[in-house]
C-alpha cells in the first residue's frame, strides 16, 4: 500500500512506525463498534500508527467531525473515539505517539478536540475535565402527576419530525457548552423500534400539528440483570410539553416493568427544573483526570470564532483582554483556557490552576471584568447520549 501524502515515521519507539488517516471499512471492523455507531455521531475517520507491510496498526483511534457549542458561538470540533494499541504493543508510547500527531493534524481543521477519556491519561496530552457526567434518577411513581393536557398530544416519532426535533434541540440548548450544533442531514436521531418488544422508543409531543417536545427512550431486553429503564433524552419547549412527555416516560416504564427511570438531562434545560421539583436524585460524577475532556488545539482560531461568546461575557471594553487571550499573554496555560472557555465556574477554578506569576499584567483586570454573572448566566455543559463518540 503506497504512503499517503503527508504521513510520518516514528522511529522513537524502536520500530519504525507510519502514521495513516482514512483507514477503510471502519464501521464494520467490531460488532460492538458497529452497534455503538449506529446510534452515536458517526466517525469521519480512523487514524493508526503502521509498522511496514502490516495492514493492521498497532494502535488507532477514530476521530469524528462535528460543530460543538461553546457558549453561544458554533465551533468546528473533533471528536476522538475507541482508541486503542493492539494488547502485545502497549506501554511502549505508541498510543501517546499516534494521539500527539492526530492532534496536530486534527489542528488544521478543528481548533478544539473532545474525548471520553480513562482516568489518569489524557492529562499528559492537554486535555481537562470540562464537563461532569450527569444523570437524573427517579422511581417511576414520582411521574404520576405528570399528564398530557389538551391540544397537547403523545405521537410515535417518524423520521419527518427528524428537521423540527434538531430545531428544537438547537433552540433549547442554543448556549449550552459541549452540546452539538444539530443538522438534521447528519443526526441520527433514534433508532427506534415502537414495537411490543424491549429496546428503544421515541415519541414527540404535538400542540396543533407542531412538535413542541420529543423523548427517546431505551431499555434492554428481558433476562438482562441491568433493570434500569433510561431517557436518552427529552427535549420539550415548554413545562406542558414537558409534563406530556415525563407522563409518557412513566407509561413506557410501567410497561416495560422497570421501576427506576434515569434521565439524562441537564438540571437546567426544561425537563431538568420540572424534574427538581419531583423526590429524585441527580448523580453528578466529577473527574480529575478522566471523563469528558477537552483540549484547545488552536488558541488564536478559538479566540477569533468564539467572538460573540466573549463580547457576551465581558462587558464592553474587553478587546484588550480578549487579545491577551488570543496571543496568550493571558492564561498561557492551555489548560486554564480551557477551564475558564468550557466550564461554567471556570473563573474560579483557574485561580487555583493559573500561579500568580503566569496570570499576566491583564489578569486583575480582566478577572474583575468576568467575574460578574459568567456562573448564573452559562447554562451547564452537557453531552446527551446521542451525541457522544
Ligand atoms: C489505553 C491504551 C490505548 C494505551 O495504549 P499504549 O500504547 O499502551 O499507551 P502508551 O504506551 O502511550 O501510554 C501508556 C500509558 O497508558 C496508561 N494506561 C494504560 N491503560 C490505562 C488505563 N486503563 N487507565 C489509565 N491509564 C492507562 C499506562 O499507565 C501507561 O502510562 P505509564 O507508562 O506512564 O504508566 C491501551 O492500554 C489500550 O488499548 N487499552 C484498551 C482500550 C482502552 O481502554 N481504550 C481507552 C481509550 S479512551
């Protein structure tokens, strides 16, 4: 097989190793794969690191293309998914090597990259922590207040509700960090049976024809020992649509025999502050070093996109601040960019991660300027399970 343009030795690991993007037959590699694909954000591609004349890398990753928010600006992101080093080639530095040049390359298109990542690796790499994984969790009964009041209605969903949902989810999460920009064209949406069998539903709620909320739903088929019964996600214009759909989700549950539901929302979109009022518990699981992580790639081409994010932050009268940052004489740490871009208490955190003698001459300044509403105006950062990689 002929080396692409632009692919690179890598000698220091003692075997000489070639690193190749656009692998082929990448859905079809691993059954478990395929299944987790066929419901999440699609790989664009998948990169690896070759010894010669072999046809399988030693190590590999899967990267995947998409518009992330962060605040209310659209970003080009990448996504990096599945990576692994063949068992007999691991601790040598080729996972390090192979994600060190995806990252530059990723660099040229995307200025930001996500992953999931296993405790106590990625940091070396760059990436931190920016968003804390979140889950509602509730007994069925809890929902039976909820109803479905005139005009609004329970439908299965169809694929022709697929443009007006990836509206609505737009709408609703429009500032919401770490959610992705919707085009109905790439989104999947569910993959559902609305058949007697166990497995996935969805359904949206309709007031005069319009859908104003939709939910997806899973549960595993009988003789599974996990019992849980799962929201996907739920989406809802308004706490009507809302009440509609949770009453909906209790009806699904009390058919499929489960007795806890879990709810992946964020405690602040619609359906998360109607579910504050109910007896629930939301789990909240933060990571040092592991978990959904992120890490800037291109400081100055971040800078520039997230204009209005910024100038939405900071009063007026911030362009020296948000040239500091640009160039990095403010929070030359990538990582403290990161916290302080991605989480909604970043300002605070950073002063922790960012020694005094790093925080530069505009730091005072500019702290003082950000540090009015950045927490009580930034909704929290999410990533709903269709949307992970
Ligand atoms: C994680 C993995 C990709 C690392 O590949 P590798 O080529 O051995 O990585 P490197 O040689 O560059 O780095 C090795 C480091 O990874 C760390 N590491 C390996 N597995 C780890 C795990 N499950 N959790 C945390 N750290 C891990 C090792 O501690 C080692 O660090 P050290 O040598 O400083 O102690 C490989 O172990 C693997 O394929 N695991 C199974 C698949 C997997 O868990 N993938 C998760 C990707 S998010």
């Amino acid at each position: 097989m002929s080396k692409p343009a632009g692919s690179s030795p890598h000698t220091r690991t003692h075997l000489e190793l070639t690193y190749r993007e656009d692998l082929p037959d990448t859905h079809s590699l691993d059954p478990y794969l395929q299944q987790f694909w066929a419901r999440h954000l699609a790989p664009a591609r998948r990169c690896g690191l070759f010894p010669p004349h072999h046809s399988e890398p030693v190590s590999s990753i899967w990267l995947v293309e998409y518009v992330v928010r962060v605040g209310c600006a659209n970003v080009p992101a990448i996504g990096f998914a599945a990576g692994a080093t063949q068992p007999h080639y691991r601790r040598r530095g080729f996972f390090t090597e192979l994600m060190s040049e995806a990252m530059v390359r990723a660099s040229t298109s995307a200025p930001i990259a996500f992953l999931k990542g296993i405790d106590g690796f990625y940091k070396r790499l760059g990436f931190v922590p920016f968003c804390p994984e979140r889950k509602f969790r509730l007994p069925r009964g809890v929902l039976a207040n909820f109803r479905a009041d005139a005009p609004d209605s329970i439908q299965l969903w169809e694929d022709r509700y697929k443009a007006d949902a990836c509206a609505l989810y737009n709408q609703q999460h429009a500032h919401r960090t770490g959610t992705t920009v919707r085009d109905p064209a790439r989104f999947l949406g569910p993959r559902a049976t609305n058949s007697w069998m166990p497995g996935d539903e969805a359904a949206v709620c309709l007031r005069r024809g319009q859908l104003v909320g939709y939910v997806f739903t899973t549960h595993l088929p009988f003789g599974q020992s996990w019992r849980r019964f799962e929201v996907r996600e739920i989406v809802a214009a308004d706490l009507a649509a809302a009440s509609a759909l949770l009453a909906h989700v209790r009806e699904l549950a009390v058919r499929a025999r489960r007795g806890n539901i879990e709810i992946d929302e964020p405690p602040d979109s619609v359906v998360g502050g109607l579910l504050r009022l109910t007896t629930c518990t939301f789990r909240e699981r933060n990571s040092a070093d592991g978990g959904w992580m992120a890490v800037v790639l291109d400081r100055r081409r971040l800078i520039d996109l997230i204009g209005p994010e910024l100038d939405r932050r900071f009063s007026s009268g911030s362009a020296p601040a948000t040239r500091a940052l640009r160039t990095g004489n403010l929070l030359t740490d990538t990582a403290a960019l990161t916290h302080a871009l991605l989480r909604p208490n970043g300002w605070a955190e950073i002063d922790q991660l960012v020694s005094a003698e790093r925080r530069g001459s505009y730091w005072p300044e500019f702290r003082a300027r950000c540090a009015a509403g950045v927490a009580e105006a930034m909704p929290t950062p999410f990533l709903h399970a269709s949307d992970r990689f």
